[in-house]
C-alpha cells in the first residue's frame, strides 16, 4: 500500500485484513474475470492479483452456484475477497459467509422488489453484512442510475450519481451502519473527477473508492485512469482504488501494478503532463471483463475494434464494447455505437436504438458500415 500525505479525514472501514480510509495507505483492488464457477480458474486468479500485491480481489456472485463455488474458492485463497452483487440483493446472505466486503449498485437495488422501500431493502443488507462482520461498499455508476433520480437531474447526470451516493449514505446512517464505502465511477475522467469531488464536498468523512469503469485496453485505459487519480488523490480524495483494464485473464493482475505505479508517481510528485482527456477525437471505452463475460472472444474483439476504428480517430465519436448482457445493454446507451458480447452473438446499437445480432466473424463489418454512415451524417451536417 502506498502512502500519501495529504488525505481527507475519512472514517475507517475494514476489510479483512486491510483498513480503507482513516489516513491508512490507499488500497488496491482488482476484480476476477474468470467464471466464478471455475472454481481453480478463479482462485489462480485471486491469488494472482493478491501476490501481485491487490489489497483487496472482487468475485462477482449472481447465483446459488456461484455462492457454493464462492465458499470453495473462499477455503483456498487468503484474499480479502469482496462480492459484486448485481442480479439479486437477497443473496447477500449466502455470500456473506464467505467474504470481507459486499457490493450492491443503488441502480440495480431499486430495480428488484420495485414495491419495496429502499430503506428494507439497504436495512437487510445492513444486517447481513453487521451479521458476518463485512463491510458494505455503495457502487454507483454513471450508467445505471435508477430512473427516480435521473428524472431529477435531467441534465446533470453527475448530480444524479451524487445525489444516489449521498442517498444511500444516508440510508446507511439512519440504520446505524457506518462500515460502508462510496465508489462514483464513469467510463470518462471528467465526470469520475466531478462526482468524486463533489461527493467528497458533503461527504468527506466517507472513504472514496475510485475507479475510471470500462476505462478499456492500455494504454488509453491507463491513461483515462491516470488523468482521473491524479486530479483526486492529489486533493486527498480517496482511500482505495482500482484500475478497470481490458486484459486477457493470464494478465487481469497487471492493474494492480499499474495502479501502485500511478500512486507512486502521485505521491513522489511524478506528474506526468496530465493530458485532459480529448473530447475532439475518437473515444473507445471496453469494460475489463469479469466472470460475466459471455464468450472469451470478447478481448479480442475489443482489440480488433480498436485497431479497425484507427481510421476514424478524428472524430468525436465514442463506441463501446461490453462483454455482458448485464450490463452491457444499459452502459452502451449513452455511447454512438454501442456493442455488447452475447455467447454466440454480438449485440449492435447506435446510442439507445438496436442494430441487430451478428456473429463474431460478422460484427466487424457491420460495425464498420455503421461507423462510416455517422462520419457520413455528421459531414453532412456541418
Ligand atoms: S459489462 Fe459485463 S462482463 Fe463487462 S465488467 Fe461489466 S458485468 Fe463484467
């Protein structure tokens, strides 16, 4: 872990054996991007990423298979291991057991039992976390806010995240349970460094997760990355972090190492000429895969993407691959053109509206064809 010097005045929350905020070194995450179910993949994996120095190894858990491999994988990894809760809120009880830290998405809460208040439903997470002695971690992303509050925001989708976060917060507060950390997290720089700073304005007693979400292949998603920790933790906001990188599994535990390299720089003053992140040109955002990835094909497309799309990078266009249908419908809508990986297709859309379902031979293509009619239409325009 690394120490920085000036830091806000966050209360601690453990996790396992590390301690987030309170002044203790910023720790650092990674997330498993094998099946869950793959009992001796994953924990390959966790051990990977913990000997690669990760303080913290995130498991995504979406269900009862996934909650008995997890209690395996649990018996063979010393990592503090903390599970993404994203398709049922209930199974937090199961998890528990086996885990230091839960993570529930606000946006994704109020979508299950939508007749229920919010407050049950965050008051029985509370209770199973106080219960196995976890620590709870309130993950909004930009992408997934729940539509009450975008509907108050119309146009500041960064106030609607704020707005979540401190909701939650408060929720949390109200049922006594203070073990909790915030993440606000954007696949762009610019609104990770507004939320987080202005969520750390009326909050700054909270410890700050930070992340840039589908900041995509290095070494653009490094740099993304770089841009939005050097503006934060330079302010002393956050407490522990972590590098979302589209990578191959063998090499999932580099972003441990490269967000050690980017606190290290941080704190001995080595900042590299901080490149405001170019809203003038091409934009590729890829998520860095996890357990959910629909077909391995995914990294490889996000790379033959990259590489195909070079031709157009002076446009002011952004495209999304995402390796889900969890999240990957929802993610691409505020992208241009949006493709989401399904087990033997591609999904294609152009912002919110579906193009169709291809084949991985036949995406590329297609893609293509969409991208020339934009640069065609926007030409056309001007
Ligand atoms: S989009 Fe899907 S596969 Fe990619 S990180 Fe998110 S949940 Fe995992």
């Amino acid at each position: 872990m690394v120490a920085m010097t000036k830091r806000n005045d966050t209360r601690a929350v453990k996790v396992g054996t590390v301690t987030i905020g309170a002044g203790h070194p910023i720790a650092v995450q990674s997330m498993c991007a094998t099946r869950t179910q793959d009992v001796d993949a994953t924990v390959e994996q966790a051990e990977a990423i913990r000997r690669a120095g990760g303080d913290v190894v995130r498991v995504a858990v979406d269900s009862a298979r996934d909650v008995e491999a997890l209690s395996e994988i649990r018996r063979q990894t010393a990592a503090n291991l903390v599970v993404d809760l994203q398709e049922n809120y209930r199974l937090a009880a199961q998890v528990a057991p086996h885990v230091d830290k839960i993570r529930y998405n606000p946006g994704h809460l109020y979508h299950h039992e939508k007749d229920k208040p919010a407050r049950e439903k965050v008051r029985f997470l509370a209770d199973v976390a106080r219960a196995h002695d976890c620590a709870i971690r309130v993950g909004v992303n930009c992408g997934s806010v729940d539509p009450e509050t975008k509907a108050r925001h119309p146009e500041d989708d960064v106030a609607a995240m704020v707005d979540s976060a401190l909701e939650h917060c408060r929720l949390l507060d109200d049922i006594g349970f203070t073990r909790y950390v915030v993440s606000l997290k954007d696949s762009h720089p610019r609104k990770v460094i507004e939320a987080n700073t202005r969520f750390a304005a009326e909050r700054p007693d909270v410890p700050l997760h930070l992340g840039v979400t589908e900041a995509g292949i290095p070494p653009e998603g490094v740099i993304k990355t770089r841009v939005a920790f050097e503006q934060l933790v330079s302010r002393g906001i956050g407490d522990t972090l972590r590098v979302s990188l589209t990578l191959p599994n063998p090499r999932k535990h580099e972003e441990i190492a490269v967000g050690r390299q980017i606190l290290a720089d941080i704190a001995a003053g080595r900042y590299r000429s901080v490149p405001v992140f170019d809203d003038d040109k091409l934009n590729i955002i890829s998520c860095p895969s996890c357990s959910r990835v629909e077909n391995e094909r995914f990294v490889e497309l996000a790379e033959a993407v990259k590489a195909m799309t070079a031709y157009a990078e002076a446009h002011a266009l952004t495209i999304a691959v995402m390796g889900c249908r969890v999240n990957g419908p929802g993610e691409t809508d505020d992208a241009d053109l949006g493709l989401w990986c399904g087990p033997t297709h591609v999904n294609l859309k152009r912002r919110t509206e579906t193009v169709g379902a291809y084949t991985y031979d036949e995406i590329l293509p297609r893609l293509r064809d969409e991208l020339d009619a934009l640069i065609e239409a926007r030409t056309a325009a001007v």
